[in-house]
C-alpha cells in the first residue's frame, strides 16, 4: 500500500513539474488530464496541487473559445479545468479560498452558457 502511495506522489510531483509557471501551455494541459485520476479520494495530494497551481491557466482553459489555434474543442478544455476545480471543492477547507471564490464569476458564466444550450436544443426539439 506505501508503494502506492509513493507511486501516486511520484506521479502528482511529475503533474506538478508540467504545472510550474514556465511551462509550456501543453504541458499544462498534459498535467491537467492526468490529476483528476490522481487526486481521487486522496485530500493530502489535493491540497499540495492546489497548493501548486497555476489559477491563471485554469481561468484561461475556462474562458477559451474555438479558435483554429486549438487543438481540442473548447468544450473539453472547460471541461478538464472544472474537473480540477472540483477535485478542489471536495476538500472543505478549500472551497472558501480565494483562488476557488475569484472563479465563481467565470463558472458561473459557464453555467449560464450550458443553460442556454439546452433550451436551444430543447426548442428545436419541439419544433
């Protein structure tokens, strides 16, 4: 079970490594989609990542709109930073930090977009 461990840590000071602000966005990117995995059920290795993490980028990821310079859709880079966020919340003495409290404003435009989707979807359906 500690070889477990050290292997997870191993693997979350590597993601860490890629988060550092020098790196490159695509690094970053490669970080982000494998800590989901990494931080579940484990709050100790939730809190050094956010302890580490780079806001600025997740807030970009969330506010990111198609472009032809993306690789992937913006849909999923939103996706990948709210997945972030929320293995954050899931620690109680995170959710009232100010890094996750400056990024209700952007979450919250999010929602309201989604929202709007699905009534466009839903009207079309009807009609």
């Amino acid at each position: 079970m500690a070889s477990e461990h050290e292997d997870s840590r191993s693997e979350i000071n590597q993601c860490l490594n890629l988060l550092r602000s020098e790196s490159s966005d695509d690094a970053k990117f490669v970080a982000l989609m494998l800590l989901p995995r990494l931080l579940q059920q484990d709050q100790e290795n939730v809190r050094l990542v956010f302890d580490s993490m780079d806001f600025k980028f997740l807030e970009r990821l969330m506010r990111t709109s198609n472009s032809s310079d993306n690789d992937l859709p913006d849909n999923i880079l939103k996706t990948i930073a709210i997945h972030i966020i929320s293995c954050f919340c899931e620690v109680e003495e995170l959710i009232s930090k100010r890094q996750i409290h400056a990024r209700i404003p952007t979450l919250s435009t999010l929602l309201a977009l989604i929202k709007r989707r699905i009534s466009q979807r839903n009207f079309a359906d009807i009609h």
